[in-house]
C-alpha cells in the first residue's frame, strides 16, 4: 500500500513556486530581471532534482493525495522522467541565462520553461488518469506559448499555429480516450483499473483513442507533420526541451495509460502495432532528414526517427513482456535527451555565432567555434550509435531487446539497425561539413558561458556510455515500474 | 591487479596515453616524434612481454570494464590476439620512423593531429587484437573507425572529403551491422565471449534457434567484411587511397583491414566455432565470396596505372587469401590464414613505403613513368622487388609459407576450384607485379640517386621481416610459431604440419609462378602496361576486367541513387500545409482502430 507522503509533492510545488517567483522577480527587477528570472530557474530546478532524488529509494510506495482521491505516486517511471526534466531543464536554463541576453520577455519564457516542466514531472507522478491530463496539458500549453516566442518572426507564429492545432487535436483525442475507459472502468485511478479491467467492447476504441491521441504529441508517423516546423522555429533551449523530453513526455503519457491493460488483461494485442508504427516512424523519419539544409529542422527529422526507436522498445516488451526491450527504451530516453538536447543548443550557438540555420552557411563552422562544435560531435557520433557513448549503449540493449523476440525480433533488429545506417546518410555529411576547412569566423563571438551545458551534456553523455552503473538503477526501477512485466 | 593483468592492460591503453603528450609537444616537433616512437616500442615491448605466459600455456587475461551482465571490455592474450598485436606494434615503430621522413619530406601540414590519430588507431588496434568477447571488439573497432577518420582527410580537399565520407559511411554502416549480430548473438546466449573452438553456450542452443542465428551471423560476416574489404563492400578502400602514403600503408597493411579480417576470423572459429559455421551453412558461402574477391581484385589491380591504387586492390585481394583460409576450417587453412595477416603485413607496407619514397623524391606517382627509377633508387626499388616476389610466393620468403598452408588447405578440402582459384591468383599477382620491377630496372636512370636514410631504412626492414619470417618460421613467439598453435585449440583431435619437402601442392605452386615470372621477363618489353591515353580496344583478360569495375560503380551509383530518391520522395510529403497535417492526423486514428479491429476479429 502507498504510504502517504508529502514529499512527493515537493518537486511540483517547487518548480510552480519557482515558476511564479521567477515571473515576479524577471518583472519587478526592470533591466536585471530577465538574469534574476534566469537564476531563479537554475535554482529552482537543481532544487526540485534534489528533490525527486531520494524518492527513489522507497521503492515506489510513496505517494501523496492532495484532494483526496486524486493521488501522485513516486514510483520508478515517476523519478526517472522527473530527474531526466528537471536536469535538461536545469541545462536549458543556464544556457538560456547566457544565450538570450538583451532579449524581451525572459521573465515570461523562465515562468513557462519552469510550468512545462512541472507538467512533465507531474505527467510522471500522476497516478490517475485524471492527474495525468491535467499535468499533460500544463506541459503542452506551456510548450505552445514557448514555441511561438519569438512573436515577431513569422515562422514562429506559423509554427505555433500548426502546433496547437495538432496537439490540441490530440489532446481531444487523448481526452476521449480517458473518457471511453472511465466509462468501462467507473473510475480513474491507474492500478485500480489495471485491477477491475475494461469490458473489451469499450476498450478497443479507448486503446485506438490513446495511441493516436497522445501519438500527436509523440511524433509518431503520421501524426509527426507538426515536429520539424515547431522544433526548428522555437528558440534552441526549447527546441532542446522539445526533442529532449516533452515528445518523451507525450510517449510516456501514452505508455502509463495503456498501461491500464498490462500485466495480460488485454482482450487483445496493440503492442505489435506499437512496433509497427515505430518501424514506419523512423524510416520517415530518417528520410525525411535525409536532404535537409537547416540544421535545426534535420535534428528535428531526427528526432522523430529516435521516437521511432524508443517506441521500438515499448512495443516489442508490451508484446513479448521482454524486460530489457524497457530497458533500452528507457535508458534511450535518457541517452536521447541528453544527446538531442546538446546537439539543439550547440546549434544554438552556432546559430548565434554565423547567424544562420543553414549548413552551407555554417560550414567550416566546427574549427573556430571549438566549444561547441566537439560536442556537437560527441552527440552526432552518439545518436548513430558509436561507442563509448551512451546512445551506442542504448541502441545495443533496444536491439537485445528486439531479438529476444525471436524470429520476428529478427527483423526488427534489421529494421532497427538499417535505420542506424540510413541515418548516416544525414549525419555524416553534417559532421564532415562542420569540420572542414574552408570556412568564415563567426560574426559574433559566442560567450563562453553558453558552452558550459552544452560541454557539460557531452560529458554526460561520454561518462554514461561508459559507466551506465550510475544511471541503471533508475533505469531499472523505471521498467520496473511500468506496469507490464519488468525486467 | 596483478603485475601481468597491468601489462596486457598497458598494451592497449599506452598508445592512448600518448596522446596527451604528442598534443602538448605540439611546438617541439622532435621531442613529439620522440614520444611517439618511445610509444610505439614500449607497446611493442609490452606485447612481446605477454607472450611467455601464452607460450607456458596461461595467457594472461583481465576484465577491466563491465557494463552489463555479459559485456564488458575484457582483454585475453591467446595466440591469434598477440600474432596481430606484435605485428602491428611492430609495424608502428617502422611506420613512425618513416613517417617522420615522409612528413617532413613534403612539408606536410597538421602534422600533430597526424601523429596524434595515428596512436589512437594503433590503440585501438590493441584493443581489437586483444579483446576476449565481441563486445570489447567491437567498441575498439569502432574506435577504428572514428580514429582513423582524420587521417583519410588529411589533405582537407574536396576529394579527400569526399572520400573520408565514403570511408565513414561504408565503415559506421559495417559497425551497424555488427552491432544488430551481436545482440541477436547476446539475446539468444547471453554470453558473447571468444573461446577457442566456439563459444560453449552458443553450441548448446537449441535447434529451432538457428535461424535467428543465421541472421547474426550474416550480419557479423557483412559488418566485419566492410573493413575485410570482401566484394561488393570493397569501394571505400581505393577511395581511401588520397590519405597520406604511410597512412595508407597503416590502413592497408596493419590496423584497419587487418582488424576486418581478424574479426570474421574470430567470428568463424572463436565465436560460432567450427562446428556451428558448418551447421549455419556458411562455408560455401564465404568460400565463393572470398574466390571470388581474391579474382576480381587482383583483375582490377592489372587494370590500374596509379601505384597505390594497383597496391589498394592487391591488398583485397590479399585479405581474401585470410578469410578463405578461416572458411576452410582445417588446420592448414587456419594456419595460412593467421601466418598471412603477418606475411602481407610485411609485403604490402614495404611496397607502399616505396610508393611513397617516390612520391617524395621524384613525384612520381604513376607506373607507366617509373622506367629506370630503379637505377636513381636502386634499395628502394631492390625492396620492392623482394616484396613483389613474395607476394607472388616465391620461396623462402614469409608469404610462400603462409600461401603455402593455405593451397595445402585448398587441395586437401576436396573443392577442385579453390586450387585453381590459388594458382590464378599467383598468375595474376606476377602479371601485375613482375612488370614494375622490370620497368623500373630497365632503362636509364632519370635523375641523380636520392634516398633519404629515414625512409629508406623502414623499408629495408620490413622487406628483411618478409624474408627472416619466411626463412626462420620456428621463431618463437613469432608469427608462424603462434599461428601454428591455432589448430589444436581451435580444432580438438587435429594438428597441422607443414613439411616443406613433402608438400606436392607446394612444389607446384613455385613451378607455376617460377615459370610465369620467366616467361613475363623474357616478354617484358612487349607486355605494355595500361596507360591513360590507351587507345586500342581492349581485349581479353583487361575487357573483363574493366567491365566488372564498371559494373561494380553501376550497382553502387544505383543503390545511392534509389536511396536518395526515397528521401526526397518523402519531403513531398511535408507539405507545410496544416489541412494536409489534420489528415494525417486522421488517418493516423483510422489505421489503428483498423488494426484493432483486425487483430481482434
């Protein structure tokens, strides 16, 4: 039984706090307010990752109802989203800190930097169905104002505009689903329903609903067309957030719903079809990045194909109940958020540094920008899957994890790895131009402070690849925690 | 840790910790090159130290870093580990000495990112040797890959680009497929490490396994035969050849191709084990593959006018002579394979060493201008001689003992062609190398005699390697000697022998290239070389040739052709426009609830 905690409700109640104190400082401080706004936000998230921490180590019996039945539960997934947030966000701010100097409205994009997050956190603890869209919608509404943020440029807007539609759609759809089990269920807690179960009849539509509803906001093919205009238009510490962790939130989302129908009370299998999409979402997805000439919008390309291999995993072990299939899925989240988010601010900088998105523009780029190019390199090499870092590791335990399910995971660790190789047809060709010769200096000189996460996110991503001891643990409690059989 | 766990851990990690030193002595290009080399012979040095313990019967092994339940980096000193670590330790000494004539010969440029790259690749290659599981392999094999990147690219032109993208492409895609082998292999034992003889859980799956088994190991043969340079995966190799001279001896003779035809080396006989290739049906397979590569390449070499590119399709052929080897799983195939990583070692980088003596002293790079440079550089040349005569597999130079082992291995396995694959082969090799040795010795000498001692000396010792293995092949803890213990671990019950009085098949391999190099002689001046502005139809053997080189870059272009389109199809599918999203929004819904619905009718 889940003691009651309040504890568990620290994160949240931090990150809102910060959130507001954040607004009210960034406003009230005129000139310095944007960096006070700044500050408040890396104070805030090291905080709430301090927070979620030892959370972990109850092994997934706290819990927290502020009003009565609508309950949070800090289980495995729960510390595992929130500490991959709250550390991404933790980066994003202080690379924000330095990069958007002299920008209008810093006291509004930390205030909604901080809110998206906590929905993210919240999304991971909620331990209801109701709790979930609640904090799924703070994230995405969030993440609509902070797409759009950059008002005065036409891209953005349009971006935004596409953006909220599509999810909005999704949400609806996603909406409709909770509702359908609601109706089947009677109720809306997660582990009662797992429990009581869903008369087939309703639970059909409800599984169709959910997977196509929050697969908007997962980027899954072909609910994916919104990605690339939104992710390359957004300033780059959101579209690091963005590819990072809110399209792993939506998928998360998805996951803990369906999870409702784990542990072989399903009238029937949807995790094959979860496979089957994710093959169709990565090969677009690398296809689609394949010709691209603006950096930021490949990398958005590319993220829809890395959903493509996370959703893999999650499929094949909802199938097959094969643990390490979550895992690899799992631990590719992580690896993912590091490695995608670095790479987007490192193109921020770059960006900054040449003025421009696009390749030929940034060519030569890599040897005088050093500080952020190297890493950029260290996240090329990992999200191709070279080792020792982390995303080499991660695709290896997806493809064990694939294989364990015998001849048809055969041809899923084909199609897992022929994407790995189609993905250099992008990849290689960035990396090679960025480090070429020719080439012009910068027209602005990138400030040092910008490097430092983005430094700090390659270190990770090495140290992780190395020694994935340090992060396994929560890894495995979060497989653990899903609710379909873990390792 | 014990003294001899720190030293096998040493031999791969020195070379890596001889990094930071090359890069802070940036500005101080002798004492750089002095680190470098003190490097390279104490990595040798620390190689050569292992092997008592392997010839005692104890290699020396140590875990050094887990990452999973059955991966980990661990490292093993057996026998086929320390023949490709000592050979090439070796080799570095000789190619860093070289190198620092070659360097400073031409002025070259980045000349510490070059010193730099190149110990990582040599530790890396430590680590490939010395690896005891397939994962530990594989982590260095890509480090290969990454390290030796920067070296392709040296020039920094168009073409060097483009071809370090061709070499990063086809080399990462290998790794791809290596990777995918080696987790159905993990998935399905859980344990991927080398045994002699074969894996012991891999033996014991069951039957209704092997076809997942299969898969893996396809993908292992395809991922290891990219850097093996096995045909049709062969093209990034020429292409590589714009990189520095020794940088193409390095890849060529000693880290890169080696390590591809070490790791299906592994694979067969360390990994699936004798017993399982014949079981997966592979043999016949690698067999026609490799035949088929060893032809055909040697068929490109005669075609070729440019030196490093004539070397750049020798050498493919050559790994195939190693792979067919492995494939014929009997003890004289295993030790002529093994016995060749180091006898074409030897051959190939003295050749290419010449290459590059004449790049820097005369500029020249083409055989059809090499007439009478062999009076201007006659060591020079004299080496190359002896190197071409032992690739050719005349007698007593290292390579006819090893090509040796592996024709006796050929007529013993019962296939009536594999002989006769060997013996076209031998012909081959003496049509295209025979002719340069003639013209180079023919003819006046075009300018006045220059060989600078530091490169002409490396030179002079590998070609001496090539003839004191071949002459002493009882050297202990030498090449011959390691590959001579392979079959009794590999294949319980059996030992090679190699009596080279008694060997039949032998005698008639000499005959056939004795005889062939007489008459190629005696019609020197009559047998014209290939020339750009060849005019007159080709016919015969060089029509062949030239047609599966066109076939060869048809099927590639094709493939690069149909891929590309595929993406710039499915950009049309971006339309930007939001009502064209909603649809996919809605077909996205309709073709799951069809999904459901289906799957639960």
């Amino acid at each position: 039984m889940a003691a009651e905690s309040w504890p568990v409700a620290l994160p949240l109640i931090v990150l809102v706090g910060g959130a507001v104190i954040a607004f009210l400082a960034g406003r009230a401080l005129g000139a310095r307010g944007g960096d006070a706004a700044g500050i408040v936000a890396i104070v805030a998230f090291a905080l709430s990752f301090a927070a979620v921490l030892p959370l972990g180590d109850a092994g997934g019996t706290l819990a927290y109802a502020p009003f009565g039945e609508a309950a949070l539960l800090a289980d495995g997934l729960a510390v595992f989203l929130a500490l991959v947030a709250t550390g991404l966000g933790l980066a994003v701010a202080a690379y924000s800190l330095v990069s958007m100097r002299g920008e209008r409205g810093r006291a509004h994009y930390t205030a909604l930097l901080l809110l998206m997050v906590a929905g993210l956190v919240g999304l991971g603890f909620a331990g209801d169905l109701f709790n979930l869209y609640v904090f799924f919608e703070l994230m995405a509404i969030s993440s609509y104002a902070l797409v759009a943020f950059h008002r005065e440029r036409g891209e953005a807007i349009e971006a935004g505009m596409k953006y909220i539609v599509m999810s909005g759609a999704g949400s609806l759809l996603a909406l409709l689903g909770i509702g359908v089990l609601y109706a089947g269920a009677g109720q809306l807690d997660i582990a009662a329903i797992r429990v009581a179960g869903v008369p087939s009849a309703l639970a059909l539509p409800a599984v169709g609903l959910l997977i196509a509803g929050f697969g908007v906001k997962a980027a899954i093919v072909p609910m994916h067309t919104w990605l690339p205009d939104a992710h390359s238009a957004a300033p780059s510490g959101i579209s690091a957030m963005l590819s990072g962790v809110v399209i792993q939130g939506g998928l998360l989302a998805m996951v803990r719903a369906l999870s409702v129908f784990g542990g072989g009370a399903a009238p029937f299998s949807y995790g094959l079809l979860l496979a089957f999409l994710a093959v169709l979402t990565m090969t677009i997805g690398n296809l689609l990045a394949m010709h691209q000439q603006d950096l930021k919008r490949l990398l958005a390309y590319s993220s829809i194909a890395q959903m493509g291999y996370i959703l893999l995993g999650f499929g094949i072990g909802i199938e097959y109940g094969i643990g390490i299939a979550f895992v690899g899925a799992l631990f590719h989240i992580l690896s993912h958020a590091l490695m995608k988010g670095g790479a987007f601010l490192a193109a921020g900088i770059l960006q900054q540094a040449y003025g421009t998105r696009d390749l030929a523009g940034l060519r030569g780029a890599g040897r005088r920008v050093p500080a952020a190019s190297l890493p950029f390199a260290v996240f090329a090499l990992g999200l191709v899957g070279v080792p020792p870092t982390a995303g080499f590791l991660s695709k290896l335990l997806l493809a064990t994890g694939a294989a364990e399910a015998g001849t048809t995971g055969a041809f899923f660790v084909v199609a897992l790895i022929g994407n790995s190789v189609l993905s250099l047809a992008y990849y290689v060709p960035v990396l090679t131009g960025l480090f070429a010769r020719e080439g012009t200096s910068p027209a602005v000189h990138p400030s040092p402070g910008s490097a430092v996460p983005v430094v700090g996110l390659a270190a990770l991503v090495l140290l992780f690849g190395v020694w994935p001891d340090l992060v396994l643990g929560f890894v495995n409690a979060a497989a653990g925690s899903l609710g379909f059989g873990g390792p | 840790m014990t003294p001899d766990e720190a030293v096998l851990v040493l031999a791969v990690f020195l070379p890596f910790l001889a990094v930071p030193g090359i890069v802070l002595l940036r500005h101080r290009p002798n004492v750089r090159e002095g680190v470098s080399l003190a490097a390279a012979i104490a990595t040798f040095g620390l190689n050569a130290a292992l092997l008592p313990a392997l010839l005692a019967g104890t290699p020396v092994s140590a875990n050094v870093l887990p990452f999973y339940p059955g991966l980990a980096i661990e490292f093993r000193a057996d026998a086929l580990g320390l023949l490709f670590s000592t050979v090439s330790s070796f080799l570095w000494i000789l190619t860093t000495v070289y190198s620092i004539g070659y360097m400073r010969g031409l002025k070259e440029h980045a000349q510490t990112r070059y010193y730099a790259c190149f110990a990582l690749v040599i530790g890396s290659a430590m680590g490939v040797a010395l690896s005891s599981s397939l994962f530990s392999l594989l982590i260095f094999y890509e480090a290969l890959t990454v390290s030796t990147y920067p070296l392709v690219i040296h020039k920094e032109t168009d073409e060097a680009y483009r071809a370090g993208r061709k070499y990063l492409t086809y080399t990462l895609g290998g790794g791809g497929a290596i990777l995918a082998g080696l987790a159905i292999v993990y998935a399905l034992a859980g344990d991927v490490s080398f045994a002699a003889g074969g894996n012991a859980s891999l033996a014991g799956l069951p039957p209704t396994a092997l076809g997942v088994l299969q898969v893996a190991a396809g993908l292992l043969i395809a991922g290891f035969g990219v850097k093996s340079t096995l045909m049709p995966l062969h093209g990034w190799l020429p292409t590589a050849m714009i990189a520095p001279t020794p940088v193409s001896g390095l890849l060529h003779a000693v880290a890169v191709v080696k390590a591809g035809v070490f790791g299906i080396v592994r694979t067969l006989l360390f990994l699936l084990g004798p017993g399982l290739t014949v079981t997966l049906g592979l043999q016949p397979g690698m067999l026609a593959v490799a035949s088929f590569t060893i032809l055909v390449a040697s068929l490109f070499a005669l075609l070729q006018d440019n030196l490093k590119l004539l070397l750049a399709y020798s050498t493919v052929s050559q790994l195939s002579y190693i792979v067919l080897g492995a494939a014929l799983l009997s003890p004289n195939g295993i030790v002529g394979s093994a016995a060749h990583i180091a006898a074409h070692a030897f051959a190939k980088l003295t050749m290419f060493f010449v290459a590059g003596i004449l790049l820097v002293e005369t500029g020249k790079t083409r055989i059809s201008e090499l007439r009478g440079v062999g009076r201007q550089m006659p060591g020079t040349m004299a080496a190359f001689a002896v190197a071409a005569l032992a690739l050719i597999g005349i007698p007593p130079l290292a390579p006819f003992v090893s090509k040796g082992y592996l024709a006796a291995g050929a007529a013993e396995s019962g296939a009536v062609l594999l002989p006769l694959v060997l013996a076209a082969s031998a012909v081959l090799n003496v049509a295209y190398f025979l002719p340069i040795v003639v013209r180079a010795f023919g003819g006046a000498s075009p300018g006045p005699r220059k060989e600078r001692g530091t490169m002409l000396a490396p030179l002079v010792a590998t070609a001496a390697g090539a003839v004191v293995l071949g002459v002493w092949t009882g050297l202990p803890g030498g090449p011959f000697a390691l590959a001579g213990s392979l079959p009794s671990a590999i294949l319980p019950g059996h030992a090679a022998g190699f009596d080279p009085l008694a060997m039949d098949s032998l005698l008639e391999l000499g005959l056939v290239a004795a005889a062939a190099a007489v008459v190629v002689a005696v019609s020197a001046r009559r047998l014209e070389m290939p020339s750009p502005k060849r005019t007159a139809p080709e016919r015969g053997i060089l029509w062949l040739g030239r047609t599966l080189a066109e076939g060869f870059s048809a099927v590639y272009a094709s493939v690069v052709a149909s891929v590309d389109g595929l993406g710039r199809r499915a950009r049309r599918t971006q339309t930007g426009d939001l009502n064209w999203n909603a649809i996919g929004l809605a077909l996205g819904l309709l073709l799951v609830l069809a999904w459901l619905l289906g799957g639960s009718a």
